[in-house]
C-alpha cells in the first residue's frame, strides 16, 4: 500500500492524447487520418487556428449561373494525376475529381509588340525552339539532389543566388519559352519569375519527378476536385477530433510530455506533436526545449515569397467555350510606364476556365497589383478590362459574382501563398534539416517539407503520410525494444508515461 501511494504521489500524469497535430490544412488533417487507419485505437487531436479546416485550400460560396450557389477555389485548385499520394487519399475517400476543360485556343499579349495572339494550341504542344529550351533546363536537374543535403556545390550557390527570371536571361532563353515559365509560376507557385530563386525552381521540379513539357502544361491537362479543393480537408475532418479557433503558441516538452498551449488559454497533452503549419508561422511559436538554432534559422527564412493576386469570376454563359476558347489568357502590361498609360493598375494576369463540376461557367485567374494601394474596385474593372479585351467579349466584363484573394505575409496563420523561396534562402543542408524530427518529440509536416510535389496539395498529403508513418515507426521502434519494454511494464501498470524519447 505504500508503495502504491509513493507510485502515486510521484506518478507523472498521463497525457490526455497519443498525438497533437498543429495545423488542419491538408497536411495535418492527412497526417492524423493515417495515424488512425494505421492505429485506429490512437488519440488524435488535430488543433487549427482559423475557424475552419483547409488553409490553403479555400473553396467559397459565390452566386453563379441560373441563381445558385456554388463553391470556387480561391486557394490550391488543380491536380495532375500522377500525384498518386493525392489521387488515391481522393478516391479512398469518395471524392470526384473532373477534367480541367482545355478545348480551343488561348489568347496572349505580351511585350513589346504588344500584339493580341490567338494560340491554337493542344495541351502539351511545343514548338521546336521550346522544346531545345525546356530540355537545356532539364539538363540542370541532373545535378539537383533534392532528397539529401545539397552538395557544397559552386552551382548550387550561384542558383541560389539567381532568380528564375535573371537565369532564363542569362541562358539566352526564347520569349515563348520565358512567357510559359512565367504562366506555370504564377498558376502553380503563385508567384513570378523575379521573386523565386533559380535553385528553388529547380529543386520544385525534381521533387515533382514530371518532365517540364508536363509541368507546363499540367493546368490543361490536370483535374479538380469537385465541389472545390476545400473538400478533401472537409472529408477529412469528419472522422477527426478537430478543435478549431485554438492557435497553438507555446510547445513544451517536460518528462516526455508534450504540452501544446493555444492563445485561447487552452493546453493539451500528448506524447509526440506533428507540426503541420508553413515553417515561417512555426518560427513564430516559442519552443521549450528551444529548437536546434540552426533549425529555427531556415524556418525563418523560409518565408513564401510573391503577392499575386487570384480571383474568380462566375457567369451567365461560358462565351468563351461558345468561340472556341480555353478561357486561358496570358497578358504582361509593357512596363510601369505602360500600366500609367495604359490605366491599367495590374498586370501579369492569367486566366483559365474553371466551371464547376455541375456547369456553372466561370474564368479563375492570378494578376500581380502593380499600385499597392489601388483599390480593390479599380483592380477589378481593370482585370475585367483585359479579360473581355483578350477574350473579345464585353460580357467578361460582367460577371454574375466576383471575388478575390491575396495570398501575401498579410494573411494570418499563412503569411504568404504557394510557399516558395527568393534567392539566398536555401541553405545547403536544406532538405535534411527542414524534415529532422526535433527534440524527440515533434514531427515536421506541411507541403513545405514535402519530398515529391513539395508546395503542392500533392505534397501536403505525402509529408503528413510521411510524418504518421515516423511517429508510429519511433513507438514501434521502442515497442520492439526488450529493454525498453520491460521498462514500460511497470509504468503502465501504474498509469506512468513510458518514455519513447529519441532526441535528434
Ligand atoms: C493561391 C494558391 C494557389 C495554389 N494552387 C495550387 C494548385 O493549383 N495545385 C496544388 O497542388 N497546390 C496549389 N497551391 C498550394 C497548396 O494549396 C498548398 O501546398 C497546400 O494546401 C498546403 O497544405 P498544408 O497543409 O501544407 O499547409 P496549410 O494549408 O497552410 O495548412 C496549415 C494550417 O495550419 C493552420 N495554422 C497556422 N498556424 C497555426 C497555429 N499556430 N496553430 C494552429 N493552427 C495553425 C493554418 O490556419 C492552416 O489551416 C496553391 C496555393 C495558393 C495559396
């Protein structure tokens, strides 16, 4: 009896859950759904910040066509389908996906003809010059080594220290070739070529292990969730525990422990936490233990770069179908000077077709606000403007809904978009040291930390699957252990947390 109530007066408590994941975008949510197929008796607890489930992927009401109300993506939208991670967790969990439409011909304007071109192009179609070019910057890749640390490399420093745009130049790089990059930037990154660095370019590429002829056409060719991209995090979610509006700020490790405090004032226990929020929001929470200092300077860093703007216009008729369009348009304003004169406070926009999966017709597009305070009613009429210039049409300049978001460090719990790198942000131990778990306890997930499709909902999904499997892989490690399991013994037959440190 004595020796119970001595167990008891210095038994450590136990932890209300097996898992704590921070963050209920797709990574998180992904990460404790294979926690619980994979051990379906685990606790799970998922804590999310905003009030709603998703994060990047933000799928919104809008009045459409025929006065019903649809949902279209303001966030991460289209999927290719050799993303099998992303593909199979769709199909597992019941939800259509549709073709992106891409019949017709796409319509251009850039400097400094200025011209409007009518392109009357299939998917995936490319011209010789283009073909030269994408396969010189396929070459690059050869020397990219994505999945280990970078070499000490003179190139790997010189790309680090380029942007695409400065490469693409000094690689002598055809206009047509310049123009597709800077559309796959901004409709895959949401970002432009000025701002994203030549290595990270390069190391995005790789880890989609696509060739670049596929990459640049993977908005045509790729597909949609239907119902818009929100629904794969909604689906998750429902079998889930999730507790939304609690923002995680402290992560405390203590005696095996880990103490996860929200700024609402609420703390939850557990043994292992999976961090699935963009790094540069985790450098913000105060770690205790403290994280490696190396570790918290590349969260830092890594801060997604771009302000592009995308938005979503709904309509009555799809009149760009009806003229044998894609809806796709690709228009760069001639230079500041040119916006001024032109009126125009945008420029870099790119359209495409997204009508929904039930036929309300709509065009999604991205444009770079080249007026920081320009209202947002000026910077609509002016896309609207282009739009119906480049499509022919003066019905683009009336859409039934319109709505806009701006992915830039101004949006909480997100401080940013697609989530890509400027130049001299990518140290050379830069993969190992964004994946290491930390401090024994805290497993890293988040498209950012992704080693296939990193930055895409692709990659969300492989990093969180990636960071369950490592978190079941250290408890079963420590099951397999005789020693460690017959030290367990007398801590669960008196209700005290059996430690599975295996700090790093
Ligand atoms: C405009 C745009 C277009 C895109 N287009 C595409 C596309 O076409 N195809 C594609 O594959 N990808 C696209 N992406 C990228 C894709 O959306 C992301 O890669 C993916 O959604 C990231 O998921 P995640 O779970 O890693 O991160 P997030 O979605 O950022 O999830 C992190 C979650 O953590 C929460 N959080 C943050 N801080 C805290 C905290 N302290 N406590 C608790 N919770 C917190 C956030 O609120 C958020 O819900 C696009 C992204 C943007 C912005």
């Amino acid at each position: 009896m004595l020796i119970l109530l001595s167990y008891r007066t210095y038994a450590l408590p136990t932890p209300e859950y097996d898992v704590t994941v921070v963050g209920a975008g797709i990574s998180g949510l992904a990460a404790a759904y294979e926690l619980k197929k994979k051990q379906p008796d685990i606790r799970v607890v998922v804590l999310e910040a905003r009030d709603r489930v998703g994060g990047r992927t933000y799928s919104v009401n809008m009045r459409a066509a025929n006065q019903i109300i649809e949902r279209f993506d303001l966030g991460g939208q289209w999927l290719h389908s050799s993303q099998w991670q992303i593909v199979n967790l769709l199909a597992e969990l019941g939800v259509p996906t549709f073709p992106q439409y891409a019949a017709g011909s796409r319509v251009t304007q850039f400097p400094p003809s200025n011209k409007i071109t009518q392109i009357d192009s299939r998917p995936g179609t490319f011209t010789q010059i283009q073909q030269s070019d994408i396969q010189r910057i396929e070459a690059l890749l050869a020397d990219v080594d994505f999945e280990g640390a970078l070499t000490n490399d003179a190139r790997y420093d010189l790309w680090n220290r380029t942007t695409v745009s400065a490469a693409m130049n000094n690689m002598n790089l055809s206009q047509e070739t310049v123009d597709s990059i800077d559309g796959l930037l901004a409709s895959h990154f949401d970002s432009s070529s000025q701002d994203m660095s030549m290595l990270f370019f390069l190391m995005a590429l790789k880890s989609t292990g696509m060739r670049l002829t596929v990459m640049l056409s993977a908005v045509p060719n790729g597909r949609r969730i239907a119902g818009g991209s929100q629904t794969l995090a909604d689906r998750l979610s429902n079998s889930i525990d999730v507790r939304l509006e609690q923002e995680a700020v402290r992560v405390a490790i203590e005696s095996n422990i880990v103490t996860v405090t929200t700024r609402q004032g609420r703390q939850f226990t557990s043994k292992k936490v999976i961090m699935a929020i963009p790094p540069v929001i985790a450098s913000e929470i105060i770690f205790s233990p403290p994280l490696p200092q190396e570790k918290m300077a590349l969260l830092r860093d890594l801060r997604p770069r771009g302000d592009d703007i995308k938005f979503v216009a709904t309509y009555q008729s799809a009149f760009w179908r009806a003229a044998n369009m894609t809806g796709n348009v690709q228009y760069r304003a001639d230079d500041k000077r040119g916006i001024q004169a032109n009126y125009e406070p945008i420029s870099d926009v790119v359209t495409f077709d997204t009508t929904s999966a039930f036929n309300s017709p709509a065009l999604v597009g991205y444009y770079i606000p080249s007026r920081e305070y320009e209202p947002e009613e000026a910077r609509k009429r002016a896309v609207l403007n282009i739009m119906a210039r480049l499509l022919g049409n003066d019905m683009a300049r009336n859409p039934i809904d319109y709505r806009e978001m701006r992915w830039d460090s101004s949006v909480p719990f997100n401080k940013g978009g697609a989530g890509t790198l400027g130049t001299g942000q990518v140290p050379h131990n830069y993969a190992a040291l964004l994946r290491a778990p930390s401090n024994g306890h805290i497993f890293w997930a988040g498209t950012e930390t992704a080693t296939e499709w990193t930055s895409y909902m692709n990659g969300a999904v492989q990093a969180g699957q990636r960071a369950a499997a490592e978190v079941l892989q250290q408890s079963q490690t420590v099951n397999a252990d005789p020693i460690k399991a017959l030290l367990t013994l007398p801590c669960s037959l008196f209700g005290l947390l059996c430690s599975t440190s295996n700090a790093s």
